[in-house]
C-alpha cells in the first residue's frame, strides 16, 4: 500500500533518534530515567515501567540497546528519559562478554553481573528503616 502524501516516518513522530531500519552498534547501552509517576497511567505502561525495572521518579535502570527495549521505550515515552552510553565495560576495562578482560572475571559486567541491577558503587546506598526493638514496660 503506498504511503499517503504528508506522513510522517516513525522516527520522525518522536521515534528515538534512530534512521527506520538502523541498527544500534553491538554493545550500546541505555540509561532510562523515570521522570514522571505512573500514578493514573495505564495499567499496560505500568506494567511496562516495571518491565524496564522502574519502580518511581527519579530512578535510573541501564539496560542494552536492543528493539524489544526500544520498542518499550517507546510505548512509555512520555513517563521515561532515555540517554545512550557507550558499551558497558567490565573490570579490565574491555567491553562486557568479550572475555578480554581481567583473568578470571569473563562476562561480568560493571552493573554487577546478570540480573541487570547497579553496583553498590554506582548508586549511593541509602539507610534502610528498620523496626524497632517494643520498649520494656517496668512493673509500676
């Protein structure tokens, strides 16, 4: 079906940056931001924010660059922003899985290893609440 006169490509309705078809370069990270609540969206793109490993505002989660994540990036856009980073480097200092890196440690990853999550360096730690010990009631 030919395309109609005065549509606009995917990429040019807010797309993430990228030409139709391109493909992101082997490695290339995503550092997403939630950047509004989810409070009063849709179920599917809370649903999606969660996915992404999003919880609140002002939380950040790295993840690769591929199209099932861009894909949806782009289905929360307007709760999300997304920043590109280079290819994640594990302690040798070689890109993460290449197995050229420090003897020993193949495919870790500077996020801490499978499972996605930041390394305790990366996001300052915060106190954790815990409950209090009941107060001793003296006979009296």
């Amino acid at each position: 079906m030919p395309a109609r006169p005065g549509a606009s490509a995917p990429a040019a309705r807010g797309g993430l940056g990228e030409a139709p078809g391109a493909r992101p370069p082997v490695g290339a990270r995503l550092v997403v931001t939630q950047v509004r609540s989810a409070i009063g969206a849709k179920p599917k793109h809370r649903g999606t924010l969660r996915a992404l490993g999003l919880r609140r505002p002002g939380r950040q989660n790295e993840l690769p660059d591929r199209p099932e994540i861009r894909g949806m990036l782009a289905k929360v856009a307007h709760l999300v922003r997304v920043e590109e980073v280079g290819p994640a480097l594990d302690a040798g200092g070689a890109p993460a899985g290449s197995g050229a890196g420090a003897p020993g440690r193949a495919g870790s990853t500077a996020e801490g290893g499978a499972g996605g999550s930041p390394s305790p360096a990366a996001e300052p730690t915060r106190a954790r609440r815990t409950r209090r010990a009941p107060i001793e009631q003296g006979e009296g």
